[in-house]
C-alpha cells in the first residue's frame, strides 16, 4: 500500500509518498510560496535527479495539482498511475478536545476542524483547504487527519486546567492543548524501542527543540505534561516566541507603547525569543556564531534558552517521579552539539552525566551520556511524516 502524507502550512506544503510494506520513502518534496509571486516545487525521488518546477501556483489546490503531477511524471515520477495512491494523512494542528487519535475523515470531522480554527488560526484553514482539495483531486481515495495535540489528550486535569476562572474552561475551551505530538510520540515510541523496554514501563522527558520547541513528560508511552499550552507560544524560549512571561507584561507594554493587540501578538510570536534577545537572528546557528565573536547579548540569548530548557527537565522528572531517558530531537535537538552540552550541565544532580565524546553527534540516533550514568540521554531524529503514514495506513487498510 502507498500512503502520501500531507503537512500544509499557510503558504508552503510538505509531502512525502511511502510504500507502506517496507515503509520506504519514494518521492518527497516540499512546495514554496504557495500563492505568492516565486512559488516553485522542490522534489525528489530515490535513484533520480532532484527537480525544482518554478509554477504560478494560487493556492492549495493548484500546488496539490502540481504535486500529484510530480509524483506521477514519466521521466522525474515515482509511480506510474495516481491510482496507485491507496491513502493520505494528513498533518493536522489542532483538534480541540474532540480528538485523542487520528481518525477518517468525514463531514463530522470536517465540522469539528472548522469549529477549532479560533484556537489555531494559522494552522487549521491550511489544513482543511489541502483536505478539500485532495477530495477533489483524488476522489475515492480515504484521508485521515492526525492531530499534533492528539497525544496530550491524555494529561490530568491537574496538567491542562489552567488557574482562571473555571468557566472559561467550560465555555471557551481555554487550557493547555500542547503541540508537536506526533513528533513527541514517535521519539517516545523509538526511545522505548532503543532502550529494550516496553513503553509501557517508561518514564520518558521529550525535547523537541527547533525554531517551535516544546517539552513532553510522558509516563508508560503517555503524555502527562507538555511545556506548550492553549497555543504554541507558552512554555520554552523559542527562536521568535517569547515562552513564558508573567501575564502582566504584556498590558503594561500596550499601555507604555500604546499598541494594538494585533501588535503585540506579533511581537510575542514573531520578534522575541532568541531572536528579541540577542537581535541577531532566529537561526541558533547565527547566533551562535555571533556568540563565539563576542556579541553579549547572542551569548545572553543562549544562557536564557539553555537554563530554560534545563529548569523544565529538572521539572518534568519531578512530574514524573524518575527518569529513564532524556531525549533530544528535531532541528537544534538532533545537531546542536553545543546546546545539548549546555542544557545537560547541571543535570548530574538527578544522575544525568552528558559525554562530550560520545554527544559530537549530528542527525542520527545515539546515546550520549557517560556509561555510569543512571539516566541515559539520547539523540533520536523524529519522524513525523512516518508516524502520520503509518497512523493512516492502521485506519484504512
């Protein structure tokens, strides 16, 4: 079985085409400026030169099209016949409390995705368009939706019930969701796998860290608390989200600079972080960089995110009652040497030991902590694309 899995954003797409019996990779691609003068398709196929196609592409639909004619073309093609798409999935952000697994999607799941796009206005309405538009193109052909907030369905209520007045619980859904939980759940899942142990009896702390970073404590393959709250921007200083911030900064900043809240939204999102600290760059490669010539505030920027993440993983092993495993993944989590170095110090006192041998170590799977330590710290490279294919592939086949 074939499953194409779908990740689209508000003006890019991501794809990747699996053959689901050896869970091999034959095309993946990713569309640029969708809707935007420039828009282009980079993809690639095992065995084949990479090709760019440069196409007026308006929206969704059109880059969907584009896709598909990729996938399917004689000479830079992976399949011969779009009949042989058997499935998609597809990456979706939000799904409120009405989901804690992916599912098929019908006219009720459709339903639920519109009702969510208050709680995540940037990320839902690309989602639906690129599931309308595979309807259409690809009649017949199931989909399924796999939520990133899915897998923290499962945290207490003492974990997501944040301490306002309990009506806006009840009547506008205000508490923490989390994110990135395909990714934390596929490491998790892996971790377990690289450990020799059953999930089951795990006890797991997840550090997603890339430009959107994000902490799990997962107890026994659960999610029991999650740095990401109502949105992506609570928690972990990020490479432009500010994380956590006592609430009244941004009232005081309005008044004192007389903004709008549509302002101030982009300036918590878009202008802080690493980036508003060290007003070098989002990019930790840059502001490393900038560090190592001297620049203060690069080297006051990464001071800030390292203790940062470092006081959440000294939290979430008190959450959890015990460690067997930190893990890191995602863009800086997989090859930032450096960072992981930093976040480890400190850490010894819960019996955490980093090797600095062992962690020069980019991109793939590795243990990297000293042999005498009690608990092991990895790298495991996430894979979210393959977690939402074979998600897909469990629901229709």
């Amino acid at each position: 079985m074939n499953v194409l899995v779908i990740n689209c954003g508000s003006s890019s797409l991501k794809y990747q085409l699996f053959n689901m019996e050896d869970e091999s990779v034959l095309a993946k691609g990713l569309v640029e400026r969708i809707g935007i003068e420039g828009s282009r398709l980079k993809h690639e196929v095992e065995g084949k030169d990479k090709k760019t196609i440069e196409v007026a592409m308006k929206d969704h639909k059109d880059a969907l099209a584009q896709v598909l004619d990729a996938i399917v073309h004689p000479e830079h093609g992976a399949i011969a016949s779009l009949q042989e798409i058997n499935a998609v999935g597809h990456r979706v952000v939000h799904a409120g409390e009405k989901y804690s697994a992916s599912v098929i999607v019908d006219k009720s799941v459709m339903a639920a995705l519109e009702e969510c796009i208050e709680l995540a206005p940037l990320h839902n309405p690309p989602n639906i368009i690129g599931i309308s538009a595979i309807e259409e193109l690809l009649p017949g052909v199931k989909n399924v939706a796999v939520f990133d907030t899915a897998f923290h369905q499962t945290m207490p209520a003492s974990a997501y019930v944040y301490a306002l007045p309990y009506e806006y619980y009840e009547k506008d859904h205000v508490r923490r969701y989390g994110f990135h939980g395909t990714s934390h759940r596929y490491v998790s899942q892996r971790t377990a796998e690289l450990l020799g142990k059953p999930l089951s009896e795990t006890k797991i702390i997840t550090c997603h860290l890339g430009n959107g970073a994000s902490l799990a404590a997962i107890d026994g393959g659960k999610s029991v608390d999650t740095s990401m709250g109502f949105t992506p921007l609570e928690g972990l200083v990020m490479g432009t989200r500010c994380g956590d911030i006592d609430p009244q900064i941004v009232t005081y900043v309005m008044g004192k600079e007389n903004i709008t809240l549509e302002q101030m939204n982009d300036i918590m999102n878009k202008k802080s972080g690493v980036l508003g600290i060290s007003g070098v760059s989002s990019d930790f490669r840059d502001v490393e960089d900038a560090a190592a010539a001297g620049n203060e505030r690069a080297i006051l920027a990464l001071d800030i995110y390292h203790s940062n993440v470092r006081k959440y993983i000294a939290a979430y092993a008190a959450v959890l009652g015990g460690v067997d495993a930190i893990v890191f993944t995602a863009g800086l989590g997989e090859n930032g040497v450096e960072s992981r170095e930093e976040i480890c110090k400190n850490l010894e006192f819960m019996g955490a030991v980093l090797d600095p041998v062992k962690n020069k170590v980019r991109g793939k799977e590795a243990f990297v902590n000293t042999d005498d330590s009690k608990v092991k710290i990895m790298v495991v490279p996430t894979n979210e694309e393959l977690t939402i294919a074979r998600d897909t592939l469990e629901l229709v086949k």
